[in-house]
C-alpha cells in the first residue's frame, strides 16, 4: 500500500531517474521488501529490504544488492561468503510495496548460517523445528570475522 | 534483524503466551513480513504482515489472517472473496523478522486485482509489464463495494 508515503518532489528529485524506479510505494524509510526465490527450484531463500540505489545497482549488475537496515548501507549479497545471487527477473506486486527476485544462488547457500535457504525453521506441534541441514560452516564462509554475521 | 528491538517483558507479559509466538523478531510496530508461497506450484502469490494475533490465529484456524497495515485491523484473507489460503506450513527465517507460509490458494486467485498472484508485473528493458491474466473480474469478487479494495 502507498499510505500516501510522499516520493520525491517531481522535477528536481526525479531529474534523471527511470521511471520503473520510481514505480514502487518506497515506504516511509525508503525501502521495499524484497523476496529472493530460487529460480527453478523455487525455493524462498530470504526476505531482505532494498532502497532506490540497491535496486537501481541490482538492475544495472544483475546481481542482488540489498539496503542492510542493521548496518545501514549497502549489502551486495555475497559480498563475503562470495554466494552471490545472480538476477534472473524482477517482480512487482499489484501495490507496490514488495518485489519478488528470481535468482540463482551461487554457491546454493543463501543463509548466513550456512544453510540453502534462510527459512529453515518449520512450526510443528507448538515449536520452531530446524528442517535442514548447514551445508557449510559459517566460519569458512566469513574467514575474516571472528565471529559470522548475524 | 532483532535490532535491538525489546520483546515483552519475561514473566508477566509473556505469561500464557505461547513459546513460539515470542520467537519472531516482532518489529517496533509489532509486525513481521509473511510471504504466502503456493504450495506444490512455489509461486509466489503475495507479500503481507502479521501481528502476534494474526499469526496465533492463522495457527488456531489453520487459515491465513493478515494484519492490515492501511485499515489497522486483521485481515481474514479472502474474507470478501472467498479466496482464503489454507496454510499447510509455517517457515521463519534466520533471523526471525519474517515468515513463509505454504498455503493452498482458495480459487486460485491470490491478488485483489483477480490474478493469481501478486507479482505480474515483471521488469522488462526498463518497464514494469504485467505478464499474466486477470482470471476474474474484481468486480465480482467483491460484489459489496462500490470500488474494489488496493
């Protein structure tokens, strides 16, 4: 939903900005969701945020840059671990406020625990169930970190 | 991300509440992003919020409730349509700020425009363009109202 969330003042703001870029409802901190699908399989591998710059540099390398919101700037996945997503199609919901990406997952790890997907945690009879297995340790994926990220 | 974010006091105000509904990382609005993926196609079909309410619901009734961001209430999905989502699996991710749901689509139509899902409009040499059909008339399926809900 747009919620009357303003964009920028036409003219000035918008001077040389694509217009499929200023077709999301960028909410009120300037963000969309953003929903990363393994093309194929598809599988949901992750929900992650994206402002204009993410999406404008997701669109011009064809790989997913996300807007960290704990760290406050630009998150090229795989930046680290080098399990990258490479952008096969972008989609936009009839509102405007989420964007589904269809990637291929390099490396077919796209959690930072070393897991295919980030949701691997199943609700069964009352508790969150961890589903599948870590393909990788987390501590092979970020060498430079004491500890990997969270 | 939990942010930082506080949860309910231990104790008092968890007091009855089910373990696993204090698990999400609930946001400072009390929300969590919740993406309903069709089972057995993996389409996509939308992307929407819940508060601890919608989602103990969504548990009790074994269908998808939603809450509205725009009309500030629960949202029984397919309250007007009929098109309501039965939910056969409940996913959270890493870092408990979002949510899968595997559902079966009532009718086949996930999106108020009469589509299947959400997410038809595809980027494509710089556009948004819509890439599939509208299987039915959102006149009809919201015969109450003068103009169909956005």
């Amino acid at each position: 939903m747009t919620d009357g969330v303003p964009g920028p003042a036409a003219g000035i703001a918008s001077a040389g900005v694509a217009s499929w870029l200023e077709q999301p409802a960028w909410d009120e901190r300037g963000l969309i969701a953003a929903v990363a699908q393994e093309a194929g399989s598809g599988r949901v591998l992750m929900v992650a945020w994206m402002n204009r710059e993410a999406l404008a540099e997701t669109v011009r390398t064809g790989f997913a840059t996300y807007w960290s919101r704990s760290r406050q700037r630009l998150w090229r996945k795989g930046e680290e671990s080098g399990h990258r997503q490479q952008v096969q199609l972008l989609q936009l919901d009839c509102d405007g406020d989420a964007l589904v990406l269809q990637v291929v997952q390099v490396g077919g790890i796209a959690c930072h625990t070393g897991r295919h997907s980030c949701f691997f945690r199943n609700l069964q009879a009352g508790e969150w169930v961890v589903g599948e297995p870590v393909l990788r340790d987390p501590a092979a994926l970020y060498p430079s970190r004491a500890t990997p990220p969270v």
